[in-house]
C-alpha cells in the first residue's frame, strides 16, 4: 500500500483502548519507567524518600494531592532536591482531568530537558497518573492515543478510568486536527 493509500489514523473509541489496556496484562510494581527518565508509581512509592533519591527523581507530579487524597506537597520534599507539582483530582469519571494535561505536561517536559527524572503518581499509579503520562506523551511527544498506551503498557499496566480515557480520546482527535492544519 502507498502511503497516500493508508487509512488515516482515527481515535479510537473507549470500548476498544480498554481492549487495549486489557489485553496481555502481567504483573508490575510499584514504580517503573514508562518513557525514558519518567515513572509511574503509586502512593507509597511517593513516600519512600530514600527510593525516590536511589532511583534519581527529581521532580514529582501527585495527581492526587491535597488533604483528602495524598497529601505530600511541596513540604514533604523540602528536605529533597525535588521539585514538585500537584494535582488535586479524585480518581471519578465525571472529574475533568483535561484541564491539568497540558500544565503537568509542562512541568513533565521542563523537567526532562533538565535532565531530571519525574514520578507520576496517584494512589496505585493506574488512573489518575496514567491520564497524565499519556497525555504528555501525546502533547509533547506527538504521540497518538494508542501509540501513548502502547507505549507505557510495554512497561506498567495502566487502566484511566472511562471518563478520563474518553478526556484523553477528546485530546487526540484535537491534537490529530491540529496537526493536521500545520
């Protein structure tokens, strides 16, 4: 097939990214590198210092900060050379987490041109910070949304809840167009 011939890429609906997510799942851990220099982990992977310092983070991305979720902050690590961003977002399918993809992007991208190493984390590092790392991979890496999954998926099993994985398809058929007009 020529490549004028190929079909055009098209997101893919919910029902099939959980296909997707579900498909060949085996064990992970707590923590692991999904993209060079850039974890996903879980809550208590956030709290061990001393792992965080072993595996050379130095920027963190809680996105499930504040009191009622896991509550780090930016005072938790004062005694570190971490620098940290949060995210204050209940793991729900009716909470808009796309509001927050391209700032974490942001702090995501700064970081790694830094030359720092950046944990993303939730409460299992599943939904929530899986949402963001895709998203990143999408908005800085121009990734689509399955080349983002089965990019991370290699690594971690991952599962955003549906309303996030249907915040993540609105992301990519705005990046697809957007890419499409430059």
């Amino acid at each position: 097939m020529k490549p004028e011939e190929e079909p055009e890429y098209q997101t893919p609906p919910t029902c099939d990214l959980f296909s997707l997510l579900l498909k060949n799942r085996r064990p992970t851990g707590a923590v692991n590198e999904v993209w060079p220099d850039l974890y996903i982990g879980d809550a208590v992977t956030a709290q061990n210092k001393s792992l965080l310092l072993s595996l050379g983070i130095t920027h963190v991305v809680n996105a499930a900060h504040g009191p009622e979720h896991i509550d780090t902050g930016p005072c938790f690590y004062e005694d570190t050379i971490i620098q940290y961003h949060g995210v204050e977002a209940p793991d729900s399918r009716d909470f808009d987490l796309s509001p927050f993809f391209s700032e974490t992007a942001d702090f995501i991208q700064r970081a790694l041109s830094q030359k720092g190493k950046v944990l993303v984390h939730c409460a299992r590092g599943i939904s929530r910070s899986a949402a963001l790392v895709l998203a990143f991979l999408m908005i800085k890496k121009r990734l689509t949304l399955v080349e983002a999954v089965e990019t991370v998926r290699r690594h971690r099993n991952i599962l955003p809840n549906v309303g996030f994985l249907s915040q993540l398809c609105h992301l990519d058929c705005s990046l697809a167009l957007r890419r499409k007009t430059t």
